[in-house]
C-alpha cells in the first residue's frame, strides 16, 4: 500500500461479517476477537509507521473501545448519533461510553457465537481522536 499509493489512497477496512451463509456457522467461519486483536494492533502499529490513511468501518468493523491505543482508527469514533441495527447489540457498559452515540456496537451473530469480547465504557476519548475529529468528520 505504502509503495503503490501512499497516502493518496483511504484504506477502509471491516471485519468478518456473520450475514448469509455464514451466520449459521459464525462459530466455525467468524473469527474470535480475542484472537484477532493482537495481531490486528500489531498491523494496526505497522500502517501507522507508514503514515497510512486507514479506517475501520462502524456497521462491520471492531467497536472502538476493543481497539485501544488504535480507537482513532474507528469510524465510531466520529460519528454522530446513529441507530443501533436489528443485526447489532450493544452492552450496558455502552451506557458510560463516550462513543455510545457513534457506535452500532457488534454484530448479534457474533455475539451469539462467541460472546462478550471484552467491551468496556471509555470514559475519555484519547486526545487524538479528540484533535481530529473536526476532520474526520468532513470525509467520512
Ligand atoms: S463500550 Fe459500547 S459504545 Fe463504547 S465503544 Fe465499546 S461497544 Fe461501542
């Protein structure tokens, strides 16, 4: 990505949806988070040191309180008030969380399948999605 396009280019990314065919096996075809995130924090860490512009997406992509120190990198972060869809849940620790507003929450399929992976209120947002928000906001 860095050689190709550089900057040039919006990288928008989401995570493995249990819809069709593979919300009967999400088990089985949808990866657990706990699994995912460390090696994702680590790509996260490597697009990061070549100045990528990359977002994950709110409806499909990973809550930002399961990102952190890479809460900056979730649409989430900067939205405004949206609904939370029939195929989403959110938790009660959403009800103290800065981004409650913004964030769908995870897929209900996912959830059904390998629970709660770890959602926590973040009561601060950290100061560089506070700093860019205004931003953000513009181009997503
Ligand atoms: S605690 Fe809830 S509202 Fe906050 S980022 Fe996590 S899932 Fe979203």
């Amino acid at each position: 990505m860095r050689e190709r396009w550089g900057r040039r280019v919006r990288v928008r990314l989401a995570f493995v949806a249990p819809t069709g065919a593979a919300s009967e096996r999400a088990a089985d075809v949808v990866p657990a988070l706990p699994e995912v995130l460390p090696e994702l924090r680590r790509a996260l860490a490597l697009a990061q040191s070549a100045r990528l512009r990359l977002l994950l997406v709110g409806y499909c992509g990973i809550p930002p309180c399961l990102l952190a120190p890479f809460e900056h990198v979730s649409e989430s972060a900067y939205r405004g008030r949206v609904d939370v869809p029939d195929d989403h849940v959110k938790f009660e620790a959403c009800r103290a969380c800065v981004y409650d507003a913004g964030c769908p929450g995870l897929w209900r399929g996912y959830v059904d399948a390998h629970g709660d992976p770890g959602v926590r209120a973040v009561t601060r947002a950290p100061a560089r999605v506070r700093a860019v928000s205004w931003l953000t906001r513009r181009v997503i």
